[in-house]
C-alpha cells in the first residue's frame, strides 16, 4: 500500500539546545514532547521538531534551512520574541499572495519566519 509521503519530524542541529529551546518553545511557542540532556523533541500541527546539540563530529554538509510558521498573531509572536531578546530581521509586511509575514535568526543562525493568513 502506498501512501503520500508526509513531512515526519526536522531534525536542527545546534550549538545550544538550551538557546533554541528557549526560542523555539517560549518565543514561537512549539511544545515540548521530550527531553533529555542535550536533546529536546518539540511537537506542532502533527510534525517533531528534534533539537540536538551538534558536537563537531559530524560532517559539514548542506545549506542552511528556513523554518516557517503559522501563528495566530504576528504582532503577538513579534513582542513575544522581542521580549526574550530575538531581534526581527524582517519587519511585518503583508505580502501579495495574502500572507502577514515575519522574519527572525534563531540561536543557531537558522532563519524563522512567522505568518498568519491576511483575512479579506
């Protein structure tokens, strides 16, 4: 039996978990699934967001990735990772195809967009 394949889990290599942790669950406000020393497993809309402290041992390899994330308010999620000391890099804007949008750097340099659906 096929099926569609469907996005399982990210995996985001970092130099801090307890940075990203803070930026991921307090700032963009995912939800923590498990923990354990330097790994944290978050959970959002049916997909795992693994957090895993990168010790230098593995290869260099790839791009880095952007995330993006519905959010139900981007002024609220703005003055929520403001306050945690998350500088926007991109300031709201509403965009042509009907999305508000917002951009910021996590922890590990790994850009984070927040959007929410312009209603019409």
């Amino acid at each position: 039996m096929e099926t569609t394949p469907r996005l399982a889990s990210l995996l985001i290599q970092t130099r801090d978990s307890a940075a990203a942790r803070r930026f991921y669950v307090e700032g963009v406000g995912l939800e923590v699934a498990y923990e354990e020393g330097d790994f944290v497993k978050l959970h959002a809309a049916g997909v795992d967001y693994m957090l895993h402290a990168e010790d230098g041992s593995g290869p260099a390899v790839g791009l880095p990735i952007e995330l993006w994330f519905w959010v139900d308010s981007i002024e609220r999620s703005e003055v929520r990772l403001n306050a945690l000391g998350f500088q926007t890099c991109l300031s709201p804007r509403d965009t042509p195809w009907g999305i508000r949008m917002a951009g910021f750097i996590d922890p590990d340099s790994h850009p984070v967009f927040i959007q929410e659906r312009l209603v019409t």
